[in-house]
C-alpha cells in the first residue's frame, strides 16, 4: 500500500478514536462481540500487493532495504543464519506479531469469548489473541505473540451518540519474545511496540477486504517507526486452509 494511502487511512482512525464508546447511554457496559462495528470473523487470504521480493521469497542476509537499523540492528541483521535458527529451536522468529500479518498466509479469525477475539494462520500455525476490556490477563508475555490489547474505534453518525456507521479495531502488543520483521533475520527485540489497526473495506463489487496496518517501534533495533500494511481478501469457507510449518528460508 502506497505510503499516502497509509497515512489518509491512519488519519481517519484517529478520528474514530476520538469518538470511541465502550458503554451504552447510561452507564451499561457492553462486551467486544456485542460493540462489534465491522465483523471480520470468517476465512481470509493474503494479497501479497507489495514487496513481493521481501514477502514471497526470502531475501539474503544483509538485505534490510526501506528499514533504518540501529547498529546493533544491522549486526544482527547481517549474521542471520537460518540453520542456526533451526538448530536453536527459533525456525518460527519471523512469525511473531511484530511480522506474522506480512507473511503470504490465510487467516481464520473468531471469537473465542466475548472479550477476545482470536485469529489463527495456517502458515507456521500462529495464534494471536486480541484482548478487548481492562479484565484480560497477561497471558502470552514472552512468548513470539505477546500480549495484544485491543479496542473498538466506533464511527458514529453525526459524532458522539449517532448511530454506528462503521469503524476498525486498535491492537497495541507488548511484551514479545525477540523476533524478525522479515524472515532474513531483520530484528525486532522485546521493547518493541506494535500497534495495528484492522479496516474493513467492501469493494464495489461487495468483495470484502482486510486492511492490517501495523507500527512497530522498537529503540533497540530500529532508528524510525516501521510502518507497513498486509491485505486479505475474504473467502467464502476453510476450504483451502492448509496449516504448515515455520518456515527459514
């Protein structure tokens, strides 16, 4: 996705967040599921639109054009070695949050309680876990996920108390195990932050799309924020699911 289109659609979501409601006129909490203002439940696949070389293939060491490294993050980058990771037990590094939405992958996501909302991929059979509400607990720090908070950013008619019109979901995940932003081994550590905002669009022919945009910020590796987007498009059933493993090279 074309960098001015990242930002039109970031500057409309912090609009919506502007005019987020968790409760219902008069006090009445209501749950994640029930607030929901775009359901992207269901079976999606990626669109690999750009950085194909990157995304489809695996790039040598060394090769981190387009992201700014700190010194120590091209040192790590430039000694990645994929049978080291394979014989340390690290084959699925590039399958963390911080760059499991960029791998060409399928995603079933449901909910899993009215509060969390689940998105599992068949490529390296991940499992991320979005966490609405201040009741969640930390379980995942440490791991390749991490710990997802989430919250709706409802669009409203006419602002605060219209009727809901649309809206995307924030994820801010902290507290990732180290892991790589693409899979030649470019670094991301555990003081990264990722935040991400998931948009429904429906194209004209009612074709629905997942947007993914995703920031992460991490002083130890990166000299600049990392922004990037990954596409779905939406499928009708699971019937091309096709779970594998972790992938180096």
């Amino acid at each position: 996705m074309k960098t001015s289109m990242i930002k039109l659609i970031l500057s409309t979501l912090l609009l919506f967040s502007a005019i987020d409601l968790s409760a219902q006129p008069g006090g009445e909490q209501q749950s994640a599921r029930e607030m929901a203002a775009i359901d992207i439940t269901g079976n999606w696949v990626s669109l690999v639109t750009e950085d194909w070389r990157f995304r489809m293939v695996v790039a040598n060491a060394g090769d981190y054009e387009g992201i700014g490294l700190t010194p120590k993050g091209r040192e790590i980058a430039n000694a990645w070695d994929p049978d080291a990771d394979l014989a340390a037990g690290n084959a699925c590094k590039a399958y963390g949050a911080g760059g499991l939405m960029r791998i060409p992958t399928r995603l079933n996501i449901s909910w899993v309680s009215d509060n969390v909302l689940q998105i599992d991929t068949d490529a390296g059979m991940q499992t991320r876990l979005l966490k609405f509400g201040p009741a969640q607990d930390n379980a995942g720090a440490g791991t390749l996920q991490g710990v997802t908070r989430a919250s709706w950013q409802i669009e409203r008619e006419g602002g605060f108390g219209g009727a809901v019109t649309g809206g995307s979901i924030n994820a801010v995940t902290t507290d990732m195990a180290p892991g790589y932003l693409r899979r030649n081994g470019v670094p991301y550590g555990t003081q990264a932050k990722l935040t991400e905002y998931y948009e429904l669009l429906i194209g004209g022919d009612g074709t629905h799309y997942l947007t993914v945009i995703s920031i992460l910020e991490d002083p130890e590796h990166l000299t600049q924020l990392y922004t990037t987007s990954a596409n779905f498009k939406r499928e009708l059933d699971g019937s091309k699911w096709n779970p594998s493993e972790c992938e180096v090279q």
